[in-house]
C-alpha cells in the first residue's frame, strides 16, 4: 500500500514522494516525524534571524563582524571583546572602554516605534541614532527615549567620550538594506552611558575617520533605525535639510528629457488650468494633467515637515512654489520624494515644466484659488529645468518682481507691509530657540538677529531671521557681508516709537549673501535700489565699519517697556509672577539655546562689578549678611562679629578659595554658593595685616592688603612677627575691636557666548561658526565688552537666592533718565545725554536698593551642558499699590 505525502523539509519542499505504510500507526507516525523536522527548521531559522553575531564565538580564531565575519578580529576591538560576552539577546552588557560618538541623528518616531522601547516612556517625538566608534569600527545604535535629555542639552554631542555605556538587544530594524538592520548584524538600543570628556589625548585617538562598520558591510545612504522614514532631521530644528538624500542636482532622467526638444512650447497654461478645475472638466478635476506646463518660479517657501507619531511616511515634507507665466499664477506644491528631489534644485527666476500633477482646489483659500499637487504617485509628477534659451519667446514667463525698500523708507511702512531689503551686515546674533506657539508646543524655531546697514538713515534695519531651508547660506553669514532679504515682514507694535521697528520671515523668505556666487545669477542684482546700494558701499572704507562690526553676544529686541504698568499690559495671557523654585524647574526644562523670559519678585542682597577673566578681584556691595548664607558650625571656625548691615569692599579672593571654576561645573544660575571655611590661623592673620590699615570707611571701596609677589614677601612676613601674641584674650579683644570687611563672593564667571565679539575679518568662518549652534567661543576671541555687574537676587515668595548678569551699557537707551539704580534698572541702560557713572560709585550707592521690592524681568538661555544663562533685562520698583493691581 502507497500513499502519497508532501515533504516540508529542505528541497524537497515542493516535490511529492511515495512512502509505503502497511496501517495507519506507521502514517501517523511519519507525519509526526514531518512536523518534528519542520519545527526544528523553523527554530533553526529564528535563531539565525536573531542575529549569527550573538552566537558562541570560537575562542581560538575570533574574528570582527566589521564586514560580515570575513576578517580577523582587530587585536583591540572594543565592540567584538565586549559585545561577544553576550550569548543570548535579552541579556545587557556594559562596556566600561572608552568610546567616541562619531555622530548623532535625528528622526521623528512612527506608529511602530514604540515596539522598540515596550518598557520606556515615549514622552516626545524624536529618536536619535548614534555611531559610536572604537578606533577600529563604527557601530550605530538607537538612543534609549529616557536619554533624549542629554542630546536636547548638548550633554551628548558629536565628539563626546563614553564609558560604562549599557547595550540591551532590541528586535531586528525594518529596513534589511541598512548596517545594523539586517539579520547578521546587532541591533542594539544605548541604555545608560556615562558622559565624560576623556584624556585630550585618548580622545584624539579615537578622532572619527572612514572605518568599516561592525556586523555588516557598507551600508551606503543611512536611514533611521527604529522609524520607516527615509530622511533624518537636523539637530536643532525641522526647517533645514539634512542628509545626502537630499540633491543638489536635477535627476538624471528629468536632464536628458530636457534635450527631447529645440523649443519648449507649453501645452497648457495656468488660466486654462483654472477655468477647466472651475468648470468641473473631467480631465482636470478628476484625472492627471499629462500635457507640459510652463511656468517659472516667482517665490520658494521653507521646508515644512508634517511627520507624527501617528502618522506612517517615509518622507514627510513638503514645499510650495509660487509660479507664473504669461495668463496668471499659481502654487505648485511638492510632496514627500518629489520635494526631496527637487528642492534644492529649484530657486527663484528658475524656468520648469511640469507633466503629470493633478490640480486641487487650495487649502484654507478662496473658493476661485487653485493649486497644482506634483507628487511621487498616483499619478507620478515630471519636472524639469528648461534653459531661458529654449522657451519660445511668446511663452517666456515674465521674470520675478521685487520690491526693495531702504531703511529711510521703512519709516513710513505700515505693520505687516512685505518687502525686500538690502544691506551691509554689522551685527550678526547667536542662534536661538523658541517655541513655537502657533503649531505644536514641541517644535522649537531657530532664529537670530541682524542689523543691516544702507547708508539712507542713521536707524539700521534689524531683522529677526528665522530658519529659510538654507542652511549653507546661513552659515556663511558674517558682519560685512552683503546680505538680501526677500520677501519679509515689518512689525510694528501700536505703543512703539517710529524708530522701533523690525523685520521678520514670512513663508517665502529667502536670504542671500556674499560669499557663495548667489547675487550674481539673481535677477535683482540690475535694480536702481541694488545698484545705488552697491556705489554707496564701495565709497565705505573698511576701518570704520570694521569697528561697528559686532557678532554674538546676548542681544533683545524691541527693547521691553521702562514701565510696570504698561510692561504687564503687554504681558497679559502669559504666565505670571514665579517663585524662586518655579524659576529653577523651569530653567532646568530649557533644552539647548532655548530662550525664555521669566518674571520674578525679589530684592537684591548684593550687588558685584567685575571684569571678564578677573573675577576674583571684583568691587561689590552687600546687604548684610543675607546674601550669603552662613557656613555649617565647624568648631575651627569662630563666628565673625558683626559688621555693618550694608557695606562695599573691592579686594582678592585668598588663595585657598576657588574663583574662576569651569562652567560647567553649576547646575544652573540658581544656586546658593557658600564661601571656603578658612582655617583660624589664616584668619588672624588677614584681621592682624588689616590692623596696619586705617579703618575703612562705610560706602567707599577698599582694599584688603596683600604681600606683592617677588618684592617684598619676605619683609612683610617679618614684620608680622611684632604682631602675634600668644594671649588669647589679646586675640578676642582684636576679635571685638576689629570691623572686617566682607570678602569677595563666589561667583560663576559670565559665559563666553555672553558678551558680543569685536569682528575679525581674518577668523570670519571661526567667528561665524562659534555664534551658531552647536558652537562654541574661543577664549582668544576678543569682546566688545570686557565688564560686567551680578545682582543676587533673593525671591520674595521662597529665599531662593538668583544670581542674575546685569548689562547697562550693552545697548544705549534711547531715554533719559537720573542715572540712579532705580531709572538704570527700569531702562536696563545707562542714560543717552549724560555720561555712564563710574563703577565705584554704582557700587557705593547700591545700598540704595536695600529692602526694595522690585518685579525682575529675567532672559533665561540654556548654553549647552549645565550652563544656564540668567540676564536681568529690566527691574521695576514694586509699590503697594502696583502689587495689588497685579497679583
């Protein structure tokens, strides 16, 4: 008796074979040894999907999955001697080596990322991928959610050294192409790591350099690991580009359709387009256009990025293009692949054709207005770039049209009036952060400030010039560039003067400056307003406007009111007034270069005059005692007598205090900071050189007597000798005879990314790169501002102590005013007709400020790490009656 049955295993799978069974007992036991024999394949299967990498390694001849297990282990591989030590997947390691991030990427999760983290809390909408290096390969891991912070802090950065970093296994990536994704390779989540800056040497040994890839072969374009996206983010924002998917180039099939033609004719126009979708035209309402449509690019937009959690899409953004030709207007919108193609390719003036879209009625527009959607599908939209030459001439579109304005005409502009500005570059802010308020509450806007100036009027033109999707350009922006802005916006408040005023970004914003061949292939370069600005430069000589040239530094603008009354008016819908403990939970929320402005009620305890890189020896005065906090009981440490409740001294720091510690040492600029106990012995001896003194008076600036270094040393300690004295009662009667001045304060020195730099042409990329993100300012760089003053602030609902950076001669104030602490704190400036009072006289006079309460504004900046920038922008008097009309 024969029976037919199928084999599941190996070859054999599709084939057919006879088996001879004499009764049912030998058929069922065959199919049970069938079953047997597929089951086992299946679990043979399932462990190699799980990774071949993770399986025992031969202790003998071990070798480095670099390009898939075909070389030799590197003698010092840190990846395969740690990562071996892991047989099974759900088990951790930790490598306690030192590593390098090489790099970090960004992407926004989809609906199947949170498979990758089932017991992490996916609180925002960002993933990172990291490629660590050893030395001897590159290995790319996803950051766990839970350690977002520490990018979003710049804590974590490209170039940061990592020891005692916890590897945990994660399920097989979605994309097989992909280093790390595939099944050979390890598919690792980064689930704690210790962030350190590691030996200046060691580091510079594991300097990132073309290295292979550990567990899988050249990957080519990279994409994200735990999301179906095609495309990483930038850092800092989801305006710009960022990745080599990203063309600079047309494609190579659109170029070659190009030269099908000696002259392109259209064949439909943007009139017959609108009057057909209007007319409900079957061929235009419901299907693809397949005719050519000649247009030419009149506006480009910025990138906009719609990706979201919710939301599955390999490429979320889109672009709109306002274009025209010789019947009318209208906007060409590019999605997801087609505008990551084609964006960087296209600008203003361009000629294009377009094949293959479908026209829509406009979003959120007039019922008449239409646009053209060009997209990857259904159907897939052709575009190409047509030289003027080879359009006919009764089809050239007509050129862009610009509406450039100088800074004199600017005075009598409306709010809201769109125009086009030209001028020399003087002053270039750092790059900021804020939220943004009109979308989601996540998304964080970069921008920076400028001040052009077009020899029309005295006021220059400031700009707050957000990110335009060219980030290129905006890394070459330097003071004494020549820098057009087109299509932006004037704002104008109703209770501002006529000179206050600035210009801000619309949709179709596009910058362009010197440096990169930009003006000279633009169409505005032949203008009468282009051309006057460009005699009036070259009759510039380069001395006096290289000493107007200004870059970084902290800059606000338009300056805030000089009143409570009308300051809070403009403040109505925001937050209110903060207690001290409010203020440091929020500070401590800010993610890097995010700027927010705070409003405190406190009084000053103390106030401190130094200069940059000389903290140690300030002048200050202090309300007593208050301000500093009283040490904790040492019984080497007698209690000080009394001083007087307000007093000012200028002196150094003794040299057992530390002064001048790095930056990132404070948490933030709320801190309480104590003074370093110094033993009794030093402390006699300081009050015993203070005896040689007369007794400073009250209000006036003194100085603590030190020995001069290399003169007379030697002298002084013998001299000395005459006063000590082995009676105990003669050293409590100088204790209660003696009135010492206080010493100086601890305080964090200003950060360098604080005062603004004097521009030298010489260090333009060095300078230009420092003031952006991800920068950093050279202690060699020069600064316009060499002082500074610190107000501790005390918070009246809480004591918290607030040590807050005053800068009154940073930008002159247009008012004018007494020149007393309390006009110079509500105009945050000195007064424009009178001469700034010296230092030594705002220090003796600042006990003017005891016991006032006063309404702080204050500009809280997160600089990277744990340094937490703190300004003091205004302060008002608080009256009884102001505080009941605002509480």
């Amino acid at each position: 008796m024969f029976r037919e049955v199928r084999s599941t295993s190996g070859s054999d799978q599709n084939r057919w074979r006879k088996f001879p069974f004499k009764d049912t007992l030998a058929l069922k036991r065959s199919r049970f040894l069938t079953v047997i024999i597929h089951v086992n394949r299946i679990r043979r299967d399932r462990r190699y999907k799980r990774g071949r990498f993770w399986s025992r390694l031969s202790h003998n001849a071990p070798r480095c999955y670099c390009c898939g297990g075909s070389i030799m282990a590197a003698p010092g591989c840190v990846f395969h001697r740690t990562l071996a030590r892991s047989r099974q997947p759900p088990h951790k390691v930790v490598c306690r080596d030192l590593l390098l991030v090489a790099a970090l990427q960004r992407y926004s999760r989809d609906q199947g990322s949170s498979v990758y983290f089932p017991q992490a809390v996916l609180r925002g909408q960002d993933l990172y991928d990291v490629t660590l290096t050893d030395g001897d390969c590159r290995l790319r891991v996803t950051l766990d959610p839970g350690l977002n912070r520490l990018v979003e802090r710049r804590v974590l950065q490209a170039g940061s050294s990592l020891r005692n970093a916890t590897f945990g296994h994660a399920m097989s990536a979605q994309l097989p192409e992909h280093p790390g994704a595939s099944a050979a390779g390890p598919s690792l989540i980064l689930l704690s790591v210790e962030v350190t800056g590691g030996p200046e040497e060691e580091a510079r040994r594991l300097r990132p350099q073309p290295l292979p890839w550990f567990g899988s072969a050249d990957p080519g374009v990279l994409v994200p690991l735990r999301a179906s996206r095609s495309v990483f983010l930038p850092l800092w924002n989801n305006v710009d580009y960022s990745g080599e998917q990203w063309r600079e180039t047309p494609p190579t099939e659109e170029e070659e359709d190009e030269e099908e033609g000696a002259e392109a004719r259209p064949g439909v126009t943007v009139a017959e387009l609108r009057d057909a979708f209007l007319s409900a035209h079957q061929g235009v309402a419901r299907g693809a256009v397949r005719r050519p449509l000649i247009v030419r690019i009149i506006n480009k937009s910025h990138l906009m990025y719609y990706g979201r959690s919710e939301r599955n899409c390999s490429c979320p953004y889109k672009a709109v293009l306002e274009v025209c030709d010789r019947t009318g207007s209208v906007c060409v919108v590019l999605w997801n692949s087609v505008c990551v193609q084609w964006y960087r390719c296209l600008k203003p003036g361009d000629i294009i054709r377009l094949r293959g879209f479908r026209v829509k009625r406009r979003f959120q527009a007039e019922p008449e207005d239409v646009e053209i959607s060009a997209n990857s599908r259904n159907p897939a939209a052709l575009i190409s770039l047509i030289p003027h030459s080879s359009v006919a001439p009764e089809f050239l579109p007509p050129p862009p049209t610009y509406c450039f304005l100088s800074s004199k005409e600017l005075l009598d502009q409306p709010p809201g009036a769109v125009c086009d500005v030209i001028g020399l570059l003087t002053f270039l802010g750092r790059s900021e952060r804020t939220r943004n308020k009109d979308g989601h509450g996540e998304e964080l806007l970069e921008y920076r400030w400028m001040r052009l100036e077009d020899g029309t009027s005295n006021q220059p033109i400031t700009v707050k010039l957000l990110s335009t999707s060219q980030p290129e350009t905006h890394q070459q922006l330097h003071p004494l560039s020549v820098v057009v802005c087109s299509r932006v916006k004037l704002i104008r408040g109703a209770d501002w003067t006529e000179l206050c005023f600035y210009l801000t970004n619309t949709t179709y914003t596009q910058v362009y400056c010197t440096g990169l061949g930009q003006h000279s292939v633009m169409n505005y370069r032949k203008l009468r307003p282009v051309r006057q600005f460009l005699q009036w430069v070259r009759s510039q000589e380069d001395r006096p406007m290289l000493s107007k040239a200004v870059i970084g530094g902290f800059f606000t603008y338009p300056p805030p009111p000089i009143s409570l009354e009308t300051y809070m008016k403009d403040r109505r819908g925001e937050p209110g007034f903060l207690r001290g403990v409010e203020l440091q939970r929020e500070m401590d929320r800010l993610c890097y270069r995010e700027r927010r402005t705070f409003c405190v009620q406190a009084t000053v305890t103390m106030v401190t005059y130094s200069l940059r890189g000389q903290e140690d020896r300030c002048l200050f005065w202090t309300h007593g005692s208050s301000s500093l906090p009283p040490p904790p009981p040492s019984p080497q440490l007698p209690p000080l007598s009394p001083a007087s409740p307000s007093s000012c001294s200028f002196g150094a720091s003794p040299s057992s205090c530390s002064f001048g510690a790095s930056p990132s040492s404070c948490p933030s600029a709320v801190s309480h900071q104590l003074p370093p106990p110094l033993d009794r012995r030093h402390r006699k001896s300081r009050k015993r050189r203070r005896l040689l003194l007369d007794t400073p008076r009250k209000r006036c600036p003194s100085a603590a007597v030190q020995p001069e270094a290399n003169s007379s040393a030697i002298l002084f300690e013998a001299s000395m000798e005459f006063l000590q004295s082995t009676s105990t009662d003669e050293d409590e009667e100088d204790e209660e005879s003696c009135v010492t001045p206080p010493l100086p304060p601890v305080l964090t020195p200003v950060a360098e990314e604080t005062l603004p730099l004097r521009y030298d042409h010489s260090r333009r990329e060095e300078l230009a790169g420092a003031v952006a993100l991800g920068g950093r300012v050279s202690g060699a760089a020069g600064c316009v501002l060499e002082d500074y003053y610190t107000l501790r602030l005390r918070a009246l609902t809480d004591a918290v102590l607030l040590d807050a950076v005053f800068l009154p001669h940073s930008s002159g104030s247009s008012h004018q005013h007494s020149n007393t602490w309390s006009s110079i704190l509500s105009h945050g400036a000195f007064s424009s007709d009178t001469p700034p009072p010296s230092p030594a006289d705002l220090i003796c006079t600042a006990s003017q400020l005891a016991n006032q309460r006063l309404v702080c504004v204050l500009e809280a900046c997160h600089l990277g790490g744990a340094r937490t920038e703190l300004i003091l922008s205004r302060a008002f008097r608080l009256t009884d009656t102001s505080s009941q009309q605002h509480e």
